[in-house]
C-alpha cells in the first residue's frame, strides 16, 4: 500500500516528530504559567487599585496560577510517556480553553486588562489544544503504552 505525502495517520511518528512536538506543548504550558504569574504580581503590585485588584481577578488569577502549574506538570508527565497524565492534560487545557472564551467573551465581568491577559492565555491554551488533539502526540501516545 503506497502512502500520499499528506497521510499523516498511517505514517509512523518519529521519535524527533513527538520529541520536538513535546517541548512545544512544555513550552507553551510554561509560558501559560509565566503570564499567569505575571499577572499575580501586576494584581499584588496594584492592590490599592480597585479597577485593577477586584475580587473576581483575584480569585480568577488563582485559579489560573493553580490550572497552569497543573498544565506544565502534566504536560512534562505525559511528556515522559504518562497516559494518564495525556489525558488530564487534554482534559484540562480544553476547558480552561473554554473558561477563557467565556471570560474574554462577556462585556463587564472582569477588566479589561485581566481580558487582554486571559486572551494571551487562551492563544497559548489553544496552541496545547491542538497540539495534544493532533496526530503525532496521539500516536505517540498510544505506540508508548
């Protein structure tokens, strides 16, 4: 059976393909967590701010602090060849994904700054997405276990 340049499902990933695949998706996950700590010290700094320090962007940021210090972690498990650790990763990243539509989506619930910062979470988020939903982790995946 001869195989098309664009059939990416039945060809077999490299190990250089996932490898670098991999440090894309920590990459991205730890930028998510830098931007997201960022934003914690920008709140701490501007505290005696009230359009900056309100409730809901504290409590937002750590929210996101917490989901992107999960996101690296399970991204460099499943990094290493972790199933389960791939799962929770594609699990979390999405919805966080989805909170972030919502956030940046409705007028009025938070700051506009905080809406600018979950916006750049959200790109790196989606980046995730689609890495870990593609081809090459997925059967990168699966040929480990």
């Amino acid at each position: 059976m001869e195989m098309s340049k664009g059939d990416t499902m039945t060809r077999p990933v490299t190990e250089t393909q996932s490898t670098r695949t991999w440090n894309t998706v920590v990459g991205l996950a730890v930028g998510y967590l830098a931007v997201s700590v960022v934003a914690v010290v920008v709140t701490a700094v501007l505290r005696d701010d009230p359009a900056v320090a309100t409730t809901a962007a504290w409590v937002r940021e750590i929210i996101v602090v917490v989901s992107a210090a999960l996101t690296v972690a399970f991204a460099r498990r499943a990094a290493g060849g972790s199933t389960r650790a791939f799962l929770r990763l594609r699990l979390v990243t999405a919805i966080m994904a989805a909170a972030i539509v919502v956030i940046v989506a409705v007028p009025g619930a938070f700051p506009v700054w905080l809406r600018v910062e979950q916006a750049v979470c959200g790109v790196l988020l989606l980046g995730i997405v689609a890495l870990v939903n593609g081809a090459t982790l997925r059967r990168a995946i699966t040929a480990r276990s």
